[in-house]
C-alpha cells in the first residue's frame, strides 16, 4: 500500500530531489561527452589509439558502480566529484563507441566531395562530417542519459547531498517503508522515459534530412 498522506507531505522535498536529480545526471552527460568527443577524435586520426580507448573505457564500465561510489570517498570525501566522476567515466564507452560510429557512416564520396570544393580539417569535420555523423551521436546521447538517471539512484550511498531521488529508495529501504522506495524509484524511471524522448525530438529536428530520406525510401 502506497501511504498517500506521506507522499502529499513531501512534495516539496520530492520537487528538490528530482532537481538534484536532474542536475547531477545532466552534468555528468555534459561532461561525458566533452571528455568522449576528443577522445573519439584522436581515435578517428589515429587508428592506433582505437582500440586501446574502446578498452579502457570498456574497464571503467565494467566496475560495480557501488564500488566504485564507496571507492572514491576516502579520495574524494562526501563532495560532487565523488558522485560525478563515476558517472562521468560510465558515459565514456557509450559516448566514444557511438561517436566514432558516426563519423565512420559518413561516405566516402561525401568526404571526396567536400574535398573538391576545399573543405580541409576542421571546417570539414564541423560542417560536413558532424553533421552526418549527428544521428548515432544523439542515439548514444540518449542511451547515456538514461543509463546516468538510473545510475545517479544508486549515488545515494554516499548520503543524502547527492544522492538525488536515490535518497528516497535508501532510506526506503532502511526503514522497510514501501511508499518511500517508489518515491524514489518511480519518479526516476519517469524523468527517464521524458528525457529520452526529448533527445528523440530534439535529434529529429536536428537530422531532417533523415526523415526525408526516410520517407523517400518508403
């Protein structure tokens, strides 16, 4: 049974919790994928360096994110950094896979083409290959969003400043308090599904000429 009383008490505090939220998932995308779009740069000029970062990053992936949490507080004590560097670095294999999946789709031609008309470096890569390249980066936008919403429930660990609405599913557990839990755990898989669904809209409006194609293909 979900204790309704309780709930209609701590709209306030559910508000301020989904900000926090909101904001640590958002700074840890942001960063992610400052950080994954220079390395995917060095991966795509030199080839070498490719598969030595898809594997890095595949380790920082890997690790238990609750590990990892409880890791860093002795470094970094009860602060941000400790609730943003681990999912800053779970972003990192997502971002870079899909970057360097976007600029590899862009054709051949296209690039032989841009060359003809004198397009060099980085005003090709900007005006010529990023925007081709813009659906598979947002997809991997998308799929690191929801990925750090879920995983910034579990930076709750390291106490209630960052824990967004991971706080409510902690001390829901804590307490064996239901209402508590869901509080937590339902508004996250809303703010989830809101989220990936703007990036779709927004992905849409950036790539037009994909649904063009699209529909021409049909």
């Amino acid at each position: 049974m979900i204790d309704w009383a309780w709930i209609a008490d701590h709209l306030d505090d559910l508000g301020l919790r989904t900000l926090q939220h909101l904001g640590l998932a958002a700074l840890a995308v942001i960063s992610g994928l400052v950080i994954a779009f220079g390395l995917a740069l060095l991966a795509i000029r030199r080839r070498r360096a490719h598969a030595p970062l898809i594997a890095i990053t595949g380790i920082f992936y890997t690790l238990p994110s609750l590990a990892l949490f409880a890791a860093l507080v002795p470094l970094t004590g009860l602060s941000i950094l400790t609730a943003e560097v681990p999912l800053i670095l779970y972003t990192l294999l997502i971002y870079l896979r899909n970057i360097v999946a976007g600029f590899d789709a862009v054709p051949a031609e296209v690039i032989e083409a841009a060359d003809g008309m004198g397009y060099r470096g980085r005003v090709r890569l900007f005006e010529v290959e990023l925007p081709l390249a813009v659906p598979l980066i947002v997809a991997g936008i998308r799929l690191a969003s929801v990925s750090t919403i879920g995983l910034v429930t579990i930076s709750g660990i390291i106490g209630d400043r960052f824990g967004g609405l991971g706080f409510f599913i902690f001390e829901g557990y804590r307490h064996s308090f239901t209402t508590e839990i869901l509080a937590g755990a339902v508004p996250s898989a809303i703010l989830a599904i809101v989220i990936d669904r703007l990036l779709v809209v927004a992905g849409a409006r950036l790539t037009p000429w994909a649904d063009i194609g699209e529909r021409k293909r049909r």
